[in-house]
C-alpha cells in the first residue's frame, strides 16, 4: 500500500482532521497523496452531517467508487466524520464494500484499523468518543505548505440547538491542554506558518488546563499565543455568543495580531425564534456585546450564520432579522434554508415553512450582505492593508494573493518572494469577490514582535 486518495466535505475542522489523517497516514504507512482516486491504494471520505442531505453525498461518492472497488479489491475504502458518527453500522449495511468506518474523535486509531482490515480482510467500524486521546496519539506537525494553518483547540459542543446534530456526533465540550496547543503553534511559526486559525465547535468555549494550576479560557490562550516571535496573525472560529465573555472582548482591544474580524453566530433576529432554536441568547444581548467588541476595536468586522425558514418563522420574524443585519452591518454571512437533520429535536416542530418562501427569504437575506460587503469593499479603496501573502493567484500566476486582517481577498503584482510574508499594499480596485492593490514596497518582518497599529492611513 503507497497512495491515498482524500476527499473532504464540510467545515474548517473537517480540513484540519484530514490534513491530520494524511499526516497519520505518511507517518505510520508512508503513504502519499494523489489526486486521482483511480490510482489509490485507500480511498477516504471525511464526512460532514450539518446540511441537509449530507449522508445522499455521502452515498452518493461512495457509489462512484464502488466501482473501482470491483475491479481492485485490494482497495481499501473509509469513511470518517459526522456522517460516519451518526451512521455506524447503519453505514455498512447501505454500503458492505466500505472497509473502515471512523469518526472524527477516533481518527488517530485509523493506522490500527488500517492494519486490521488488511490482515483480516473484514470490515473496522470504530465511532466512540474518546475526547483528548486523539490528540495525544496524533503525530507532531510535519512540514507546512503555507503561511496559514488550523490549530483545533477544542471539539464538542454543549448547546444542544435544535437544528444541530455536533452534540450527537462529535460529542460534549472538551478543551485541548494549553501547553499542548503552544507547542504545536510554536513548531509550526517554526517551519514559515505566520497566521494561526484556532478551530472549535464552539472555540471561545474553550478552557484548558494551563499546566500549572487550573484552567484558564481563549483570552489568555490568544495572549500566550500572541507572544510567539514570528506569528503575525491570530484568528479563531466559530464562536457562540454566549461564550464571548469580556475578557475575549478586551483581548481583541489588546493583542494587535488578532485579526479584526470576528464570526459570531446569530442564527436569527428573532427572539422568538432563537428561543424555538435553543440559542439561549437574545437580540438584545447579541447586540450589546457587538457594540463592546467595536469600542475595544473599532476597525473589526463581523460574520455570522443564518437558517431562514426555521419551522414558525413568520415574515415578522424574517424582518426582525433584516433589522438585525441592517444594525450590525455584516460583512459576510453563511447562509442556509433551515433543513431537518436526523435526531434533532427539530424535526418535532410544526408550522413548517414552504420551501418557495424559504428560497424568497434567502435570496432577499444574501443581497442585502452582498451590497453591505460591497459597501465596505468600496471604503476600503485607498486605504493601506496588512496582506498576508498566501502564494500565486489562480486567476493569474504572474500575480500574487493573500488576505487582509478582515479577511479580504486581494490580488497584487509582485514578487514570488513575497509569498508567506506579511505585506502593506494600497486598494485600487474592488471586484465581485475580491480587491486589487498595489504593493507599496513595504513588508513587516516575520520575526517583528513590537505590536503593531490597528489600522493604517488613507494613502
């Protein structure tokens, strides 16, 4: 066995567990990846059961591999993530030609099941919820790609919304321990990594043992963190406002190398419907806390999730959300037509909205965001931005991209040398989904530790 083909659906920590599994994978296997699952010794699926009709995806892919499977039946084929959490058996039996069955807190036994099926020839189905074991079996952090890498500090989740299945599948609330998490960030500053993403279901949950005495929360993580010579950026996602306490607030007034952009789940405008969800936040107290995170840092913009269509949602309800988005002013939002997941308390609710009113609000919701994101693309021109340059354009090789601190695309001539540096360019241009700019000539230093200023003047 030499060569494994991934494919990932789903979030950022989804990316960052098949990242590690290929890492696993190298290291126990020596296995390498390649791009045509027609020339894989092992196929993996990493799954994602948020959306509706995920596990129709799932069967979906599988059907087109089962063919390569009849013709190679040394092929080995998993699958792992929620889906496979939520499946189990129930996964076999749909489909009997897959071999391994994983989920996302059993990952790092995938070696072992590897090894198991190809000694036995039979089926490994292993989807417990061990916590903080993956992370300690998981390998040290090889060689990086890029200047931007995810770090997940915590997993689980204790909200039990009732649209949502990752207290079902990736288990309760668990925190990674802080000393943990700076030697990984620490090895990876050292192989060129300059922007860190810390990922968790609910990361600002996030309490872990300090490796003195007791535990302490994201603020001081981000703090310890920031004092990494050579990380200039600090990001982290996605967040529950309830969990976004004052000292997370003040921290974003006080760490310069935490990017001013925030993702704060709202869900909706209304409190009647958040209630109906089991958010266990207001409107009111939603908006409080924007409105404290712009005094501390007044250059910082906002992200955040909506479900439309939430069963009982009326046009009141609706336009109660079009207020909330008119009084925070968003800059990017993710989007979605409520869709009933299996073993949500959800599904028991009535008054569902019709599917062609559900597509009207979402339309009308997706505009409004697009014109505010164009909005502020168009404030943007002329100013001088931290650009944190991620390698060639897509578009255009000649060129380069990276991204500002509130999470801009940006596409500039200039070097290739430029690539994993940090960068001041001016805004010329603003696109559909992007900016162009002109560098200036100036980098800041990957080994600057001085904070620097929130924001730069209009050049």
């Amino acid at each position: 066995m030499h060569t494994l083909y991934i494919k990932t659906y789903g979030c950022q920590m989804n990316e960052y567990d098949s990242t590690r599994m290929v890492e696993l994978l190298a290291a126990s296997h020596g296995l390498r990846v390649v791009d045509d699952p027609a020339a894989a010794d092992l196929l993996l699926l990493n799954t994602c059961s948020i959306r509706e009709k995920a596990e129709d995806k799932v069967y979906t892919q599988l059907g087109f591999w089962r063919p390569l499977k009849e013709r190679n039946p040394d092929l080995i084929i998993g699958v792992g993530g929620c889906v496979a959490s939520q499946e189990g058996m129930r996964l076999r039996r749909r489909a009997p030609f897959v071999d391994l069955v994983f989920g996302p807190q059993t990952l790092h036994r995938l070696p072992d099941m590897l090894d198991a099926a190809l000694a036995s020839r039979q089926p490994q189905v292993d989807v417990d919820f061990p916590f903080l074991e993956k992370f300690d079996h998981l390998p040290e952090r090889p060689g990086q790609n890029g200047p931007s890498a995810f770090v997940t500090i915590m997993e689980g989740c204790d909200k039990f919304c009732t649209f949502c299945v990752v207290p079902h599948t990736r288990g309760r609330e668990y925190s990674r321990p802080m000393p943990d998490i700076i030697r990984e960030v620490r090895s990876l500053v050292g192989q060129g990594v300059r922007e860190i993403t810390l990922l968790g279901q609910n990361v600002n949950a996030y309490r872990g043992a300090t490796g003195l005495i007791g535990e302490a929360g994201l603020a001081e993580l981000l703090e310890r963190l920031a004092r990494i010579p050579g990380l200039l950026r600090l990001r982290y996602t996605t967040s529950h406002p309830n969990d976004l306490d004052d000292a997370l607030i003040a921290a974003h007034g006080s760490i310069p190398t935490l990017a001013p952009h925030l993702h704060l789940p709202v869900q909706s405008g209304s409190d009647r419907i958040l209630k109906r969800m089991h958010r266990k936040h207001q409107v009111a107290s939603y908006l409080e806390k924007i409105d404290k995170l712009r005094a501390a840092r007044p250059d910082i913009r906002f992200s955040s999730d909506f479900i439309v269509g939430f069963p009982g949602e009326t046009d009141a309800d609706f336009a109660a959300t079009m207020d909330l988005i008119a009084a925070v002013r968003f800059d990017q939002s993710y989007s979605f037509k409520y869709s009933p997941r299996p073993g949500t308390p959800a599904l028991k609710l009535k008054d569902a909205v019709p599917e062609a009113v559900k597509e009207e609000r979402l339309a009308i919701l997706q505009g409004r965001i697009n014109a505010l994101a164009q909005e502020y693309a168009q404030a943007m021109l002329g100013t001088r931005q931290e650009v944190l340059v991620t390698g060639p354009s897509r578009r255009d090789a000649r060129e380069l991209t990276g991204k500002t601190g509130c999470n801009r695309s940006v596409n500039f001539a200039g070097p290739a040398v430029l690539s994993g540096q940090m960068v001041l360019v001016e805004i010329t241009e603003t696109m559909p989904n992007s900016l162009r700019a002109r560098w200036s000539g100036d980098l800041l230093p990957a080994d600057a530790v001085e904070p620097r200023g929130f924001a730069h003047a209009r050049a």
